[in-house]
C-alpha cells in the first residue's frame, strides 16, 4: 500500500501541519479545489494521483500517536 493524500485537522493551524507533512518526509502540496467536500475540516496533501491506483484498494489509517493525522493509502496499479 503507497500513501496517496495525508490529512491533518484544522484543529492544528496549516503552518504546523505543512511542518508535520516535511518531517515525516512528504510534499507540501496545493490544495485540491475538486477534493471532497465532506473532507472541509482537514488540509489535505495529495501525494499521488488517484488514476495511478487500483479502483476500489483505498483504505484510511488513522495515525495512533497523532489522533489528528489520517493517511489515505491504496494499491498501485501494475
């Protein structure tokens, strides 16, 4: 499973999540004017496309230590 976006609450301002995002060793990216509405309460970081994933393979992961941070991963297509 790769990650595809990383999503932080706005309960931690976005200069500290842009932090969070460098140290734990991914991109600061833009956001997604076409992300998911229901996702308004988070910044998100798409690291990866989501046509280079296989449909259906996304799965959330919810960062123990860090209750804010969710990460969305998938299967890679071949």
């Amino acid at each position: 499973m790769e990650v595809q976006t990383i999503r932080i609450s706005k309960d931690i301002s976005k200069r500290e999540a842009n932090s969070i995002i460098k140290k734990m060793g991914y991109k600061v990216t833009p956001p997604n004017p076409k992300s998911n509405p229901q996702y308004t309460n988070y910044h998100s970081y798409r690291q990866r496309s989501p046509s280079k994933f296989e449909n259906k393979s996304f799965r959330t992961k919810e960062i123990k230590k860090s209750p804010h941070i969710f990460m969305i991963l998938g299967k890679l297509k071949k």
